[in-house]
C-alpha cells in the first residue's frame, strides 16, 4: 500500500521561514532511517503558496488563481511518498516524526489502479502499467 503524508503549512511555512540547520539534520535523519526501512518512495517541501497558482475548472472555463491563499490550514507545506503494508504502520512511523509546535501531518491512501474494480477496464490497466514503465 502507498500513502501520501502531507505536512499541513503554517505561518512560518507561508512566510517563506526555512527551517534550521537542526531541523534540517533531524528530518535528514528521519528520511534516512525511511529509506533504508524500504518505506520512503518521495518526499519534498514547497515553496510558500505566494509561489503557487490554483486553477478551477468549471463549466468548460478554467480559472487561474495566483497565491498566496488565505486558508492556511488548507495547504501542504511538504509531503511524503511511501509504502507500508497498513495505515497503522504508517501512522506509528510518523509518530516520530521530528516535528513540534502545533505542526500537522496527514496521511492519506494512495489509489492504486486495483481499487477501480471493473471501471479499470483492460486497456485503461494497461495504460497504466505503461505509465509507470515511463515513469522508472
């Protein structure tokens, strides 16, 4: 099973605040026990949303909404990739996580092209497997 963490931003994350040296050496130390665990597929911070952009699509019109974006507690500052064999396991891994504060993560399943049932029909399965050779 994949998963995707995502570290909720702040207003230091917003600010465009980096983290400490020792932050920095910590989440290293972190990443690398995932990584050698076999748990760790990606994992990046964002830059601040005054750098993004939003587009909503709606009725065959597509808006451009340049950041930054007010609700913090709705951005990601940052997420994670990785595998486990249950939420659980994912959950007491990033349970020790280095972070404080007030900061949030969230973990969420990742699709995997199993569970579309019959709406995955060969040939979109097979789109898919070609995709990901693409992608490797």
């Amino acid at each position: 099973m994949r998963f995707a963490v995502l570290v909720k931003a702040n207003k230091d994350s917003e600010a465009g605040v980096l983290p400490t040296t020792e932050q920095l050496s910590e989440m290293g130390k972190f990443n690398e026990q995932l990584i050698k665990d076999g748990v760790m597929l990606a994992g990046e911070g964002l830059q601040a949303s005054s750098k993004g952009a939003r587009l909503r699509f709606d009725g065959g019109r597509t808006t451009v909404i340049d950041g930054p974006f007010a609700e913090t507690k709705e951005l990601v500052a940052g997420f994670w990739i990785v595998q486990g064999k249950s939420k659980e396991e994912i959950v007491e891994r990033f349970m020790h996580a280095p972070f404080d504060g007030g900061q949030v993560i969230e973990i969420r399943q990742i699709f995997e092209i199993e569970d579309f049932g019959d709406n995955a029909t060969p040939e979109i399965r097979g789109q898919e497997a070609l995709l990901r050779e693409r992608r490797a």
